[in-house]
C-alpha cells in the first residue's frame, strides 16, 4: 500500500487553471467513487477550494499519472495541461504535506485557520462516500490532532488574517473611511462569513448580503444588521454598492461587464472596489478593463497578504518541528500496524496448530492411551508442526545463496550456534 498527495495550487497554478480543475459539492461523491473504480484505488479523498485541488489517495499505485490523467477526464483537460502546474508526494512525504496543509503552513495566507475545516469537510465526505477505510483515515485523524497541537502551542493562529482580511485591508486603500461606504457580499459561505466579521470591524455599517436561497442569505445577514437578497437583485444592488465582495461556488460567472457598466452609469461613475475570491470566477475578467472599477481576484491579494505574513513566520518555524514530529509518529503507527498484522496471522496459525495437536491428544487419552505417552507425542507434534515452514523456508533460502533469510532467523529467535 501506498500513500499519495497529488494536487494544484495557488503555488503552481494561476486562477484560470485552478479553476478548471475545482469540484463543485454536488460533484464529490460521483467523484471519489469514479476515482475508486476507475483507477484501482482502495482509498481516497478530494479537497477542493479556491486555492488548491487535492487528491489524498491510498493503494497499490504504481505512479501519480494514473491519478493525475483521472483528474483531467473528470474535468474534459489533457494530461499534458495539468502535469506542469501538478504536484505529488509520497508516503511520509505525503504525509506532511497534509500535516502542513491541515496547519495553514501551505496556504496563501500562512496559517489562515479555514483550510483546516475544509480538509475536515473534505474527511467527512469521502467517509460518507465510503471511500476512507483504514490507513488514509488513521493519517486524518492523525493529521487533525497535529493541526490542534499546532494551534495550541504556537502563536500560528494569533493576527487573524486570511483572503477575506487581505480583501478587507485591500478595500482601505480604496476608500480611507469605510464608515462612509456600502458592501455587497456575494455568497453566503464561511469565506463570506467572515469578511462580513471583518467589515463590521472596520466600521461598515451598510452590508447587503446576496445568495441563491434566501434563507441562507438571511441567516448570515441578520448576525451584522444587514439586508438578504436573491442573486437577481445584484443589479439594482450595485448601484448603491461601494465595496463587492464575492465568493460562491457558481461553475458560470455571476457579475458580467454589461451589469457594471449600468451600475457605474447610474452611480455616476463613482468607484466600486470589487474582490472575487471564488473559484471558478464569479466576476467576468473583463469588468477590471472599466476604468471606475478596481478588480481584483484571488492572485491579486498576494501582495496584501505577503505584508501581514511576516508576524507568523516565527510561529511557522515551530509549527515546522511540530508536524516533523508528527510525521515520525505517524509513520511508526503505520509500520507497527504492518507488524501487528502480520502478528496476528502466526498467532492463528500457531493457534490452529494447537487446535489440531490437543484434539488428537484428547482423542488419544479417550483412547486409554497413558497420559505420560500422550503429552510426550502432543509436545513433539507441535514442535514440528511449528518449525515445518520456517524449516523449508530456510532450506531453500540456503540453497538459493539467500544468506539474508537465516540472518533475520538467527535475530528473529535469538538463536545461538553454540551446542554447549
């Protein structure tokens, strides 16, 4: 068996091909058993978000192109278009790529706490999929438990900042009192979640939270004191909307050129500062091209985000130590369990050879057969019975010139060559 990480992110990817590779919700399930049938996998799960694609995979894999070619089928893309951007690990390097992404050290924004809850949803998926058994399952819940001490122990997780602070921050450059502006939240998931969390900070008092269902929209509104509309009503919103900040999990584009251009128009061409943090886009690339618009996408707030970096480097450098700990623990576990397996097979084999011999023993003294006779014959059964394959094993290892086998016997045993 073999672990794998293989995946695409913000590292090795820009936007336009991360977001050709991204899972939609509805798509995971039919994904991971696809994946499962398809390529031979006895495990795997899918993390999908705006910076990364993932595929966590155990099996007897012979290479990543298996996996990385399923990639492209699934999403219409050849080989060819996803091997530069690709990445992939193995085994306990598979493992602390997991650890590092589950403590926010791969991400854009170092140590940003959300990936962490997304690699959990991304568990809990696959396990109602029923495609995470035993060793991609064990190194979660081991991956989770690292992500926790990293949390508690270092200072990963103090200065909050994240794509929706950077998109935030960002948003003060534009307008230098935010009390004065409007916003136009766009979604109403956990990266929507929280920039409204950031903007009732900075003093936004006016917030207009567009979805698809209201209720959900309502739901978020009604935690900042604002107003829930219907995607429909983003038109006759963006009038009246300074800062648009959108992030949903749309496959099509939700804001296109000609919706803006009537906005600006009607807003007299005064500035929008707008932000699209999904992927796929939810804003059409060619709105930035309006000259009262500021567009900027995911890939745009790197900049931002590099600035308020610096304070968590020292914490990332323990963090470092922390999942190095982890993996070693980690691997230990996985070797052992192959070692309790195999454990547990001569165990049931010496056992039913126990069975066999005591049997025979039972029917010899019901025979009338003396005990002293009867224990004497059970003690030399099981001694050949229990050195008979190890014996033929050795013979034929000798015989072969396999020197090793006799070696690991001798260790194996704690045997000695001499007779006195």
């Amino acid at each position: 068996m073999a672990l794998l990480a293989l995946g695409i992110n913000h590292k090795t990817a820009s936007v336009a091909v991360r977001e050709k590779v991204a899972f939609a919700p509805e798509q995971m399930e039919q994904a991971l058993v696809e994946a499962c049938q398809q390529i031979g996998l006895q495990e795997i799960a899918i993390l999908s978000t705006c910076n990364r694609t993932e595929l966590y995979c155990s099996g007897s894999l012979q290479g990543s192109r298996d996996v990385l070619e399923w990639l492209g089928r699934f999403h219409g893309l050849a080989f060819e278009e996803l091997h530069p951007s690709s990445y992939s690990y193995w085994d306990e390097d598979a493992a602390k790529h997991m650890m590092r992404v589950a403590c926010g050290l791969d991400s854009l924004v170092l140590g940003e706490p959300q990936i962490l809850g997304q690699l959990k949803s991304c568990y809990a998926v696959a396990g109602a999929a029923k495609s995470v058994h035993s060793e991609l399952g064990r190194l979660f819940q081991h991956t989770f438990s690292i992500a926790k001490k990293v949390r508690t122990e270092t200072a990963i997780g103090e200065n909050p900042v994240s794509v929706a602070y950077a998109a935030v921050s960002l948003s003060k450059h534009i307008f230098t009192d935010l009390s004065k502006s409007s916003a136009l939240l766009v979604g109403a998931g956990e990266t929507i979640d929280l920039v409204a969390q950031h903007l009732a900070r900075a003093g936004i008092k006016q917030i207009v939270v567009a979805n698809r269902t209201l209720e959900r929209a309502q739901g978020l509104a009604e935690q900042f004191g604002a107003r829930a509309v219907l995607l429909a009503e983003i038109p006759d919103e963006l009038v009246h909307a300074d800062i648009v900040i959108s992030s949903t999990a749309s496959p099509l584009p939700i804001l296109g050129k000609g919706a803006v251009e009537r906005a600006l128009k009607a807003r007299k061409h005064k500035p929008i500062f707008m932000v699209d943090i999904a992927v796929p886009r939810d804003i059409e690339p060619e709105v930035g091209e309006l000259s009262d618009v500021y567009l900027y996408s995911v890939d745009d707030l790197r900049e931002v985000i590099d600035e308020n970096v610096k304070s968590r480097e020292v914490a990332a450098k323990e963090a470092e130590a922390l999942i190095e700990q982890g993996v070693h623990a980690f691997m230990l576990q996985l070797r052992s369990l192959g070692a309790t397996e195999t454990l547990l097979a001569l165990r049931r084999k010496a056992e039913s050879i126990r069975d066999q011999e005591l049997g025979k023993a039972l029917k010899q003294l019901g025979n009338g057969k003396s005990a002293e006779q009867v224990l004497q014959q059970l003690a030399r059964g099981l001694t050949n019975k229990l050195i008979h394959s190890p014996s033929v094993q050795m013979k034929q290892s000798a015989a072969q010139g396999r020197s090793e086998l006799l070696q690991l016997t001798h260790e194996l045993f704690e045997l000695s060559l001499d007779n006195n």
